[in-house]
C-alpha cells in the first residue's frame, strides 16, 4: 500500500448488485443444511445483516424473521461489544435450527456474543476476515484483514480522482 494513503482506503467497495448476488449465493449454500433440511428462522444482526438477510430469508423460503442488536462500532472504530436488543426468547431456545445472518465477520467479536447466547445456532456471513473466520460456520467471499469493506448503505456516487492523480 502506498505510503501517502489511509489505512480504510484499501477499500474493497460493494455495490447493492454485488450484495444480492453475494447473499443469493449464501442462500444457496445455506440450502438444506438446517436440521432436517430447513430452518426455522433467519435472526439478523442488525445492522448490517439486515439486507443480507432478507435476501437468504426470500430465497430460502424462510418466513420467521427476527433481529439481534449488537453495538461493536462507533463510526469506523471497534468499540465495546454491548447487546442492545435480543430475538424472541422462545423462538431462539439455543439457537437450533436458527440461522443468524450478518453482512461482516471482522474480529469475531460480535459474533462471540451471540454464539454465547444461541451455542446451536448457525452463524452465516457474506464477507469474512480471517481474525472472525472460526466464529463464523458459512461465509462467501474472504477478504484480508487491513481491508475496510465499504457497503453500499455507507455510501453515495461521486466523482473520485483517479488513481495515479492528474497529469
């Protein structure tokens, strides 16, 4: 990486397309392997999983949906992991046949947390880093560790300067 550029700016940009291909092709992997080939609801980790999620529960036919609210950064810092809202206790039990969905597997943290609180439950993700690949059971495309995943709920079209900078 060049010296004169920010550490965020190995960025890897996924665009809304890319998302859906990328969480279609989860779904896909996802299929037929909950117990006794189904499962019994998608658990997003908001918020990022949301979208993600979504998509695996359309394509899988899943029509239980619920949510778990895990707070671990502030803007582009990692923070404190703190649960802020948890899924339906009766639904959740220990997590079997729950498939929870999140968009990044980045450190673990967060993912720990909730594998603490569902230990049976199946953690699936679009994008892994390596530090979090062992908190996560199913995950699409791996990415390197110093790189910042900027998805397209965090962005807006602009013009950028090219690369090399202008003549």
């Amino acid at each position: 990486m060049a010296a004169d550029r920010l550490p965020h700016e190995k960025g890897f940009h996924v665009s809304w397309d890319q998302l859906h291909r990328d969480a279609r092709a989860l779904a896909w992997r996802l299929d037929g392997r909950g117990p006794e080939g189904k499962w019994r609801a998608v658990v997003a980790i908001t918020r990022g999983g949301m979208a993600p999620a979504m998509i695996v529960a359309r394509e899988l036919d899943i029509r239980t949906v619920d949510t778990i609210s895990v707070k671990s950064y502030d803007h582009q810092t990692q923070a404190d992991t703190k649960v802020l809202k948890t899924p339906d206790a009766e639904l959740m039990g220990d997590g079997t046949g729950i498939l929870v969905v999140d968009d990044l597997v980045d450190s673990g943290k967060t993912l720990e947390v909730v594998r603490e609180l569902y230990p049976n439950a199946h953690f699936a993700t679009v994008y892994a880093k390596p530090k979090g690949e062992a908190m996560v059971d199913t995950f699409i495309t791996g990415v390197s560790q110093d790189t910042w995943i900027f998805f397209p709920w965090d962005m807006a079209l602009q013009y950028v300067e090219p690369y090399r900078g202008r003549d």
